[in-house]
C-alpha cells in the first residue's frame, strides 16, 4: 500500500472517530433545555461546523481515495 493510501485510509478514519466521539458526547452530556434555549437563540454555529466539517472531510477522503480500495466493513 501506498504512502498516500495509508494516510488516506488514517484521515477517514481519523475523522469518522472524531465524528462518532463529538455526536455522543453531545447525545450523552447535553443539557436539552440549554441547547433549546442556545438554537433559540442561533449559536449553534460551531456544533454545525464540527459536523459539516467532519462531513466534508469524510467526502474529501472518499473523493480522493483510490477507486480500488477496498471499502470499509467488509
């Protein structure tokens, strides 16, 4: 495997880890009545950045991937 496949396959997997890790801890420490009053409030802006980021670089990767590699999970 490539040099540049391998840093590939780390950044996806780099990246769903981080996207995984930050939607749990939102699910399992958030305060609901707080993020209700914060959306109210429209200052969720880095929570939507943190995800739209983790999704654009999960994009990234699969764009940028080699069209033979093997998919994850199988």
């Amino acid at each position: 495997m490539s040099r540049v496949r391998r840093v590939l396959r780390l950044l996806e997997g780099l990246c769903a880890v981080i996207a995984v890790l930050y939607a749990t801890l939102l699910v399992l420490f958030t305060n609901y009545d707080a993020l209700l009053v914060t959306y109210e409030n429209g200052n969720l802006a880095s929570t939507i950045m943190v995800f739209a980021g983790a999704c654009v670089a999960g994009w990234a990767c699969a764009w940028c991937a080699p069209r033979d590699a093997p998919q994850l999970g199988s």
